[in-house]
C-alpha cells in the first residue's frame, strides 16, 4: 500500500455485468472485470467480451476512489450539529430559539463537543 504522500494514479474499472435488475442472474454477475489508467478507451479484451456477451449483460465502467476517504475531527462534528441544530430550532420556534438552544446545549455536551 502506498504512503499518503504519494500519488496513486487513478484507474478505471471496466466490467462485463449484468444489466437487468428485475430479471435474476443467471450465473456470474461479473463475467470480466479489467482495470486500466484512467482516460484510456474500453480495452480490446473487453470488447471482444461485449461483442460475444450472453443476453442481458453489458459493460460497465466504475470510478473507483482513489484516495483515503477523510474523517471529520470532533471538534468539526460537534461545530457542525450545533449550527444544524441552531437552524433547525430557529427555523420551528424563532420566538424560544435562544432558550430551546440552550437546554439542548446543556441537556447533550458530549454529543455538540464531538464526542
């Protein structure tokens, strides 16, 4: 696995899959499946699969990510359900927003700090 400093090139993901939701699969869901740099065309190995494919299948092409997905901090989960709630509250009573903010502040600490 790569360190975080580098750079991963992205790929793309061909498959050959079923393509019919309301029918069941037959067999294999995935008859192939090939990666390639992304931006490149449908790989010729792909294509002579589509061109001989079996009824109801079809080629797919997927994004995969690339990088590691980033986690909030606490302190940004807790900043950001302290606005929500605040909008929420302002926008069902404006005339108490201020005091029903506030015992909700009291009443759940851990859970607007982000813990």
């Amino acid at each position: 696995m790569a360190p975080a400093s580098q750079h991963v090139a992205p790929m793309w993901r061909y498959s050959l899959r079923w393509c019919l939701p309301h029918q069941p699969c037959p067999g294999d869901f995935e008859l192939l499946v090939i990666e390639a740099p992304a931006g490149t065309r449908m790989p010729e190995e792909m294509h002579l699969a589509w061109k001989r494919r079996p009824e109801g299948y079809g080629v797919c092409l997927d994004f995969p990510q690339s990088r590691a997905v980033k986690r909030w901090s606490a302190e940004a989960k807790g900043r950001v359900r302290k606005q929500k709630m605040a909008k929420r509250i302002e926008k069902a009573a404006p005339l108490f927003a201020d005091e029903l903010i506030a015992r909700e502040l009291e009443q759940r600490p851990d859970y607007f700090k982000g813990e």
